[in-house]
C-alpha cells in the first residue's frame, strides 16, 4: 500500500472550485462588506458594486452610472433589488481560491461573473444628467 504525503492528502481533500460549497448569506456579508468588486463575464469587463452597510449595494456597468439597491437571502440564493429594477435577481455564490463566483439562480447555464478585482475605494458614480 503506497502512503500519501501531507501534502497529496491536502490535495485530495480540496474541493474542485466547481464543487466548493455554496456562500452562506453571513459568508457573502464577510467576504464583501466595505468592498468594491470588479467582474468579468466570457473574459471581458462587465460591472462594478460597492458592498456597503446594512446590505445596501450599488453597482455600475462601469458606464459612470450607479443603480442603488439592496440584497438578501432567499434560501440558499443571495438576492438583488435595484431602484431601477425592481423584480430580484437572484444569484448562487462560490468562493473560490481565483475569487468570487456568481451564476445567476433562473439560468444557470448563462456564462458567470467572475471577481477579477477588490478594493477598499468606492464605485466611482458620475453625478445625475443635468438638462438645459
């Protein structure tokens, strides 16, 4: 019988990043209060959101527009609300070694937002559009 190094024995019991558990709403609250997350989707930029206090969040297509909101737990899935947007978008969180992990709950074969960037500065938001 052949023994496994520590190390080997580490290995097998790391979990694939497909396999890693699922972010509880306490883990997801930990992982990004006081943050701003930067995602990628297929590879490209796709959006910012600053995690704030109290479950508020906003978020940015990084067009210098900024939509107010909120989430919450909905059983295992963590939700959104948007001023601008009200019906929830729902989302299943990982957590893996390359960062956050988002697959949207109602399709989850859509390609996933994947955290490329954190930072402790806020979400830069242009102010509102001003008529003439």
């Amino acid at each position: 019988m052949r023994l496994l190094s520590a190390l080997g024995i580490a290995f097998l019991l790391t979990p694939a990043p497909a396999a890693m558990a699922q972010m509880s709403a306490a883990e997801f609250d930990s992982y990004t209060r006081g943050k701003t997350f930067y995602f990628s989707r297929d590879g490209a930029p796709y959006g910012a959101e600053e995690y704030l206090d109290n479950k508020r969040v906003r978020w940015s297509f990084l067009d210098g527009k900024c939509r107010e909101g909120y989430w919450y737990q909905q059983g295992e899935l963590i939700c959104f609300v948007y001023e601008d947007r009200p019906e929830p978008q729902c989302w299943r969180f990982r957590q893996t070694p390359g960062g956050l992990v988002a697959r949207f709950a109602t399709d989850p074969e859509e390609s996933a937002l994947y955290e490329v960037e954190q930072s402790e500065e806020p979400l830069t938001c242009l102010g509102p559009e001003v008529g003439v």
